[in-house]
C-alpha cells in the first residue's frame, strides 16, 4: 500500500460525519436528563451513607459514643486539674518574700 492511498476506513467515517453532523436534540437531552439524576443520586449517596452506617451502629450498641463521652470526661477532668494549680512562680514568692 502506497503511503498516498487515503484509508477507505477513514473515508467512510468522513462521509459519515458529514451527513450527521450532530446528534439530534432528543438524544442530546435524554443523556443530559440521565447525567442528571446520576448526578443527583451521586450527591445523595455522598451526603447520607455514612449516616446511614451510624444509625446501624448506634441501633446495635455501638461504643462509639461512650468512647468519645470518656475522652471528653478526661479533657474535662484535665483542665479542671490545671485550673486548681497556684498561680505565680513558687521560687520568686519567696525571694520576693526575703527582700
């Protein structure tokens, strides 16, 4: 085949584009009004699934909750610790306290 001859292929293809040049408007908006709702249930699927797997959890006992309520108990029981603690530097009290 000589690098000259044109692919009857791509001339096929050719002759094809140039009597449909583009597809008609239905079809255009049934793929539009399909991409949609695929869209719309993506966003669905996005928003509600993991609520979805709490709720299962929490109806069978989950202790995630009571997990979290203990961590928050210690924080808690932390900073009330530190709020107990003298203010002021011991040390410099008392050297106050000799001049």
């Amino acid at each position: 085949m000589a690098a000259t001859e044109e692919n009857s292929f791509k001339r096929l293809q050719e002759e094809q584009e140039n009597q449909h040049a583009s597809p008609p408007p239905e079809i255009e908006n049934n793929i539009m009004g399909s991409m949609r709702v695929a869209h719309f249930m993506g966003n669905i699927v996005e928003l509600y699934l993991p609520r979805v797997f709490d709720l299962i959890l929490a109806l069978f006992g989950s202790k995630k909750e009571e997990e979290e309520k203990k961590t928050e108990e210690e924080i808690d029981t932390k900073n009330s610790d530190s709020d107990n603690a003298p203010e002021g530097n011991a040390i410099s009290d008392e050297l106050s306290d000799l001049d």
